[in-house]
C-alpha cells in the first residue's frame, strides 16, 4: 500500500501541475479592448483652442532627454504635447500618451517615474479627485525639481475605462479585466506648468474642466473621459 502511494504521489502531482499550467493558458487575456470601440484619434479629438485657452509654440517643455523619450514611445500607439496659453497670460502644458495594449510588460509609466528617471526630485506628492462635466477625474498632483527648473504636475489615467493613479490600485485592474479574457487600453493625461505658485494646481482644475467641456461628445466618449 504504501509503495502504490509513493507511486501515486507523482502522477498527482504532475496533473496538478498540467492542470496549473492550462488554467493559466485558459484565462490569459487574449482581447484587445481598443478592437472593441472605434479608433482613437487624440490630434483630431482634442481642440486647438478652448474656453478663452489657444495652443502655443511658445515653452513646450516636456521630458527632456532623448533617450527616455524614445524608450517611452515604444509603449505608446499615439502621444501629443501642446502648450495653450489663456487670456490672463497663464501658460498650461499637456501631454496625453495612449497605450492600446496593458499588458505588464508594456503598461504606461507613471510620470513621476519618468522625471525620477531624469533626475527631478519629486514633492508635495498628493491623490485626490476633481469633478468635472464628464464624470470625477482619479487624480495626482506633484512637483519636481531639477536644478533650476521646478514643474508642477497633475495627472490622471483612465485604464480600460477606470482610473487608477496608484502602482497597487493599477495593478489589481489589470488583474480583474485579465480575469475576464480582456487586454485594456490606457490613456495618461498630464497637465503641468512651471513653477510652484499656489495657484498652479487650481490653474490645473480650470484648464482640464475647461478642455473636458470643449470636446466634442463622440469624442469623449471614444476617450472614454465619463465612464468613472
């Protein structure tokens, strides 16, 4: 009896392992959710010029080094950086980045992450949340430095139609979705100004409500901006 078990142990053990490794096949997500809703197309969706704000040439200042930027590329399916300036002489960057596939290995990265990787020092880090026309925004606000040059950032995400800002909050979506055979899409909204007066997080919120109500409807919907 007890050589039939030391017989048996091995086969049990090699079906759960076959059983494992079919499980794991079986629920890999193989949908692409940007197959799924019409194609996203950020240079025709966002606006030149809105609620008294215009795009300018003038200080388009975004991550700097040339190297990051192209290893950061790979991960996009579109990007676009503008400055807009408004009627009061405020000067406003955006950067929006769009992933079609968020898969771990080829997920966004945070921005603090990639001005980390530059050299800034990051501060006055803080999550919060902003209500807007479209739905409330998951946001997160910081400011880096770098030698002379100090940046305040606001930013939000919106994976798949959620909006996580958090590493572990990102994590557990990916997760989920992967668990219902879907590979999400991700997009990043970056809003950011030079300098650390106190009114450049409230120039934030002014300019992204600003942006949100100037898109046109299919377009926000596409963007998927009032899903949360």
């Amino acid at each position: 009896m007890i050589a039939l078990k030391l017989k048996l142990k091995p086969t049990l053990i090699g079906m759960l392992l076959l059983i494992t490794a079919y499980a794991g096949i079986a629920m890999k997500p193989t949908k692409l959710l940007s197959t799924m809703r019409p194609e996203i197309n950020l240079e025709a969706s966002i606006p030149k010029s809105f609620g008294g704000w215009r795009m300018t040439e003038m200080n388009r200042q975004g991550l700097v080094d040339p190297q990051l930027t192209a290893q950061l590329k790979k991960l996009y399916s579109q990007s676009i950086s503008r400055s807009y300036l408004n009627d009061g002489g405020e000067m406003v960057m955006l950067s929006i980045v769009y992933g079609r596939d968020q898969r771990y290995e080829t997920k966004l990265h945070p921005p603090e992450v990639c001005y980390e990787a530059q050299g800034f020092q990051i501060s006055k880090l803080l999550d919060g949340s902003q209500d807007t026309k479209l739905g409330t925004l998951q946001t997160r606000k910081f400011v880096a430095t770098r030698g002379g040059r100090v940046e305040s950032v606001t930013y939000w995400v919106n994976l798949g139609g959620v909006g996580p800002v958090d590493k572990r909050a990102y994590r557990l979506a990916l997760f989920k979705m992967g668990l219902t055979g879907i590979i999400p899409d991700a997009l990043l909204y970056r809003v950011s100004t030079i300098g650390t007066q106190d009114s450049s997080h409230a120039s934030h919120e002014k300019f992204i409500k600003d942006l949100l109500v100037s898109i046109h409807a299919d377009s926000a919907k596409q963007l998927h901006y009032n899903s949360h």
